[in-house]
C-alpha cells in the first residue's frame, strides 16, 4: 500500500520547499489532543496545557475532529485555491486569509474529511450538494459523540458562521500559545527547506526526497513518487506543481494531501527522533508475521538467551532439524536473527536490538 504521486512534465522551477505557519498550527493543535502519538513533545504539551484557559481548550474540543483523528487539508488551504501556484503565506494572518478564499464546498468538504468519504481523492458528491452524502457525514460525527454531531450540523447548516467561528478560534490559539511556539520553530523550519531547496536545485528531485523521509520514494523512468503508507492513493501534479511543507510537531506523522481537485503536498517531519533507516510497512509486516507462529515464538525464547545450533534447536523442540531449519529460514529473512560460525558448527542467535525495535517501528508506521 502507497500513496503515488504523479510527476509527469514537472519542471525542477514547479518543486517549491515552504515552511507553513497554519500548518505548524494545525499540527501544535493534534499533538495537543493526541499527545501519545508525540512523546518527544510532552513537555510542551504539559506546559501549554496547564495554562490553556478554560473557554479555549473547551473550543477546541468542540471540533477536535478537524486536528485529532486525522489532519485536516483545511490547515493546507493555498493547494486548493484556483491559483495553481500560490505559496503558503509568511505570516498566520495572511494564510488564514487563503483559507478564507476556499469555496463553501471546498470547506465543507475538507473539514468533513473525517467522514472518510470514498470521494477524497476522486471527486464527486460532497455534503453540501448531496443529501447522501450529507447524511453519511452526519451519521459519523453521531458516532463520534453529540458534540460532533452539533458542530457537523452547523457546519453544513451554516458554513460562513463555522468559517468565521475557525478562524477567531485559529487567532485565539495563536495569542495564548502558538505565537511563541512560532517564534522558535520558524527559524529551524526555515532552515530545513533552504537545505531541501539547495538539495533540489544541485542534486535532483531523488536527492531532495530522500533527504525528507526514507519511505519516499522517485521513479524517474515511471515519473512518479511513492510514499509507503498504510494506505492507497493517488494524486498528480498535473499544471499545479509539488509543494513540500517540513513541521517540527509533526513527528511521526509523514502527510500526503491527494485530495481531488488540489495540488499534491508532502507535509513531513524535520528534527525528529526516527531511526535513519525506517523499516518498509512490506518489512515490517514481513517481522511481525515471522514472530506470529508459535514455534518460532519457542525458538525465540532460547535464541534471546544464548547462540544455538539447528541441532540443539531441534532436540530441544522435538522436531527434526530440516524443520528447524525452515523456521530459521524465515526468521533470518525477517532480519531477527544473526548468524555466525565458529569451527563447524553454525550457531544462531535472536537479534535482541532489533527485536526492541519493532514496537516503536510498528507505531511509526501506522501513524506514518
């Protein structure tokens, strides 16, 4: 499963790397309502909770859907203007003035997204237009709790009052706690994509991808980037170009806006904790079910103790050697354990390290 990409005609002049200051918002405002899925930002969480008035922080949980469960594009709101080529805006002021200019549709439609509607990146019906569709949306903010559901049915029963109701809310969060936030991460942020942009112009769109995630890849004879993610999608460039957007809150949350209708966005963390070299969502998987058969499991256990031969496995499990074998097979290939000689004997051992690893590897990639 990958998100691809599209890049057919781009020209090196149509990849633009631009720090986002209603984006970073967006983002300060999930690790705010999931701080689990950030535990490198927990001192910030705390503190920025702890002196959160109390009117705000229930706002904010008045339409948590739009930043909780999945980031929403309206925080991404110059790819969807009909200027192919507008830029993020240098200040929060200036982008929130973009997102005013989304149509009603446009807004709906995205502050909807949590509806997982089959349309995000195919077009069609939208909330507004369709009463389907509408009722599909409310049925699922009734899941979500009764708060949703109220604000779902103000959303699509009067959109420029929830349009004039975000953005006083974005300009609250930006007075009590985000300005000073800004102030800090613009600089590293800016840095980032003056490195990305050098990358771009000296070594090529490969090497500026790679630069930005190790689960991004380019296919310069398909002409089409792949982002490994737990998830399907698609998205071209076409007319509009490819903006890269880095966040300093976002690990380990790698973004791809495909919506129908936008420009293609990679929204990816810069300065986070991730190993160097992230395990593919095929490898990871490949781990998790060499770990899943029980015998392996056994074997597992003794391998973690000490080095073992086929034999002694054998002997110890009541199985015949080839058996053993095969097991052993697959967990080498999984990459979970190593293997050394020593005189004729070859010796297998659990790679402990690695082992330790596939929990966080396991959450990084289902929140990639």
């Amino acid at each position: 499963m990958s998100v691809h990409i599209d890049i057919a005609g781009l020209r090196p002049e149509e990849v633009a790397v631009v720090p986002s200051p209603l984006a970073e918002l967006g983002m300060a405002l999930h690790a705010l309502s999931e701080p689990a899925h950030h535990p490198g930002l927990q001192g910030w969480v705390t503190g920025v909770t702890a002196r959160l008035d109390p009117h705000l922080a229930d706002r904010m949980c008045e339409a948590d859907f739009l930043w909780r469960t999945t980031f929403s594009d309206l925080f991404l709101p110059w790819a969807g203007l009909p200027d192919r080529h507008a830029l993020p805006g240098a200040g929060l002021a200036e982008e929130l003035d973009q997102l005013d200019k989304l149509s009603d549709e446009q807004f709906v439609d995205a502050a909807m997204e949590f509806t997982c509607s089959p349309g995000y990146g195919e077009g069609g019906a939208t909330a507004l237009s369709d009463p389907e569709t509408r009722r599909r949306a409310l049925d699922v903010a009734a899941a979500r709790g009764p708060r949703q559901l109220r604000f779902g049915e103000r959303l699509l029963g009067d959109p420029p009052r929830i349009r004039a109701w975000l953005r006083q809310f974005l300009r609250d969060c930006d007075e009590a706690f985000f300005a000073e936030a800004w102030s800090r991460l613009r600089h590293q942020l800016a840095a980032d994509a003056r490195h990305k942009t050098d990358l771009l112009r000296r070594k090529g769109l490969a090497e500026a991808l790679a630069a930005v995630s190790p689960a991004i890849t380019l296919d310069e004879t398909a002409a089409r980037i792949s982002v490994d993610k737990l998830g399907d999608g698609r998205a071209a460039t076409g007319d509009g170009g490819l903006l890269l957007v880095p966040t300093s809150l976002g690990w380990p949350h790698l973004m791809v806006l495909h919506r129908h209708g936008w420009r293609p966005v990679l929204h990816y963390p810069v300065g986070s904790p991730e190993l160097a070299a992230p395990q593919t969502l095929e490898h990871l998987a490949m781990r998790m079910t060499a770990l899943s058969h029980p015998v392996r499991m056994r074997m597992c256990r003794h391998l973690a103790r000490s080095a073992h031969t086929t034999g002694e496995l054998a002997q110890v499990h009541g199985m015949t050697a080839p058996e053993i074998s095969r097991h052993l097979a697959v967990l080498k290939k999984a990459g979970l354990i190593t293997t050394r000689r020593r005189g004729r004997y070859v010796l297998h051992q659990l790679d402990v390290t690695v082992v330790a690893r596939l929990g966080s590897e396991f959450l990084e990639g289902v929140l990639r």
